[in-house]
C-alpha cells in the first residue's frame, strides 16, 4: 500500500513534540506569562498526557500513531481565547480521565474499582461545572450498550463515586455550619432559559464550533466506513465516542451558554474519531485533506488570537 506524505507524518515519532512546541507558542502568544495561567496550562499538558495514554492504552489506532494526542492539542489550540476558564480547563482533564477509567472497565460487570474511580472524577468535575450531571444517563447508556460493564454493581460504583467529592464537601459545610453554597451549587440545573440562543456567541465560538463540528462528521463517516477492519473492542469504543459527540453537539446547541465547557468536552471526544482518520486513510484525497485540516486548523487559531 503506497504511503502519502500525510502517513509518514502520521506515524512518525516526531508529530507529537512538533506539536506540543506548536500548542507552547500558541499559549505564549495568548498571553501565558501576562495572565499567570499556570493552572490551566498545568492542566492542559496533563489532558494532553491522558489523551495520550488513552490512545495508548486502549489501542484506539492500530498502527503506531500520535494521531489522538496531536489532534486533541491542535483543536485545544483553537481554543486560545478561552484558556483564562479555570473550571473549563479542570473539567477537560477529568473529562478525559473519565474515557480512560471507565474504558478499563469493558466487559467486565464486576468492575467497581473502576467504574468507582471514573465517575469520582466525574464528581470532581460537577464541582467545577455542575451541568456535566446531564451526562450521567449517556454515560450508563454507553456502559450498557459499548462497554457492557453495566450492573447493578457497577451502577451504584457509579453512585458512589459520584457522591464522594460531595460527602467530603458536605463535611466541610457541617464543620462550618453552613449548607446554603452546595445547595446554591445546584440551582443552576434547573434554568433551561436560554435554549438555542446562539446570538450568545461570538464569531470566534460559531467558528471554532463549525470547524469541529465538520472534523466529528469527516471522523464518524469514515468510522462508520472502515470500521469493519477494527476488532470489535474498538468498534465499541468508538461507538462511545460517537455518542458522545451527538449529545455534547446538542447540549452545546440546547444551553449555548455553557460553550466554554462543552466545547473542550466535544474536542475530547472528537479526537480519536479525527485521530483514526488521519493515521488510518491512504488516498491522494486523504493526503491533501490532511495537510487542508491542519492549515484549517492554524488559521483558525490565528484568528481567535489575532482578535
């Protein structure tokens, strides 16, 4: 099979460090050192690392390929005028160490240990944004119908790891004697006020939405092309992926006000679907659509920090 341009650069070892300078100078340019956002660079770089040992681990490609890891932090980049989001940037790295945990759990319905840690960081990141509890039935759902790990076992796991950042904040409260900030912590849940109104984004958001929006289209359609080479572990997993996407996609479109958030959660689950087209194609169309995304993608980043 004839290897294009776009494959050696797809399987070289060289993609991922070219790319992290890229993601560097792209948060210098932003204004790194100006706003002191070390926190969420921290976090970057360790969602970074997760993606990485998610596609690792989990054997999304199955060729040797950074794929995964360099797409997430390419579309990230795309992001630069809302790296300051100190409750986006937590939720990413829980987001992703969600996929990684609960992942581990595939077939097995006895798997507590790990459903347990995967939902605590699911948790962890309702702290920082409350409205990630709307993804609780889609995540069982993906637990019943891809990873077939769901029981009754695993689901009150769930439930439990869910609840534990709260039984230790609700401590907390009790030892002040002052429950009102957890019970204003949930109030949000309940305003539905804003359904479709996407005069609450800028050009910047329509565009870096588009643009991802069209990368989970190109991903899926030749997932759902060429998924037979897969064996059928991955086809599950990405089967996930997919959902996630279609329900991140109309949460975004639902409550536009939370694109902060659901923008990173959507580029997560859009990465190894891009990731798998980018190692995986061999064609002159492929070839030249590789180098038109990345330029794509650098021009877009180029604009959101221009303005």
């Amino acid at each position: 099979m004839k290897k294009y341009l776009q494959n050696k650069i797809a399987e070289s070892k060289l993609a991922l460090p070219l790319t992290i300078v890229y993601a560097i100078m792209v948060w210098l340019a932003s204004g790194l050192f100006n706003g002191e956002w070390w926190i969420q660079f921290a976090c970057f770089i360790l969602a970074a690392f997760l993606m990485m040992e998610l596609n690792t681990i989990h054997v999304l490609i199955r060729i040797y390929s950074r794929m995964v890891s360099c797409v997430f932090i390419m579309l990230m980049c795309l992001l630069c005028f809302q790296f300051p989001s100190i409750p986006g940037a937590i939720t990413q790295v829980c987001v992703v160490a969600t996929t990684m945990l609960l992942f581990n759990g595939y077939q097995d319905k006895t798997s507590t240990g790990w459903t347990y840690y995967s939902f605590l960081m699911t948790g962890i990141a309702s702290l920082a944004f409350v409205h990630i509890l709307f993804y609780l039935p889609g995540m069982w759902l993906v637990m019943i119908f891809q990873l077939q790990s769901f029981s009754w076992r695993t689901w009150t796991a769930s439930l439990i790891g869910l609840f534990t950042p709260y039984w230790i904040w609700c401590c907390w409260l009790g030892w002040n004697e002052d429950f009102t900030p957890i019970v204003n912590h949930f109030v949000p849940l309940g305003d539905f006020s804003i359904p479709f109104d996407l005069s609450l984004l800028t050009n910047h958001h329509l565009i870096t939405l588009s643009f991802v929006i069209l990368m989970v289209i190109i991903g899926t359609i030749h997932y759902i092309r060429k998924h037979h080479d897969d064996k059928i572990r991955i086809r599950l997993l990405y089967g996930g992926f997919m959902w996630m996407c279609l329900i991140t996609t109309a949460f975004i479109l639902l409550q536009p006000q939370h694109y902060d958030v659901l923008i990173r959660i959507l580029i997560i689950n859009t990465a190894p679907l891009l990731g798998h087209f980018l190692a995986l194609t061999h064609t002159r169309m492929t070839n030249i659509a590789f180098f038109v995304i990345i330029a794509a993608t650098i021009l877009i980043s180029g604009y959101n920090l221009w303005m």
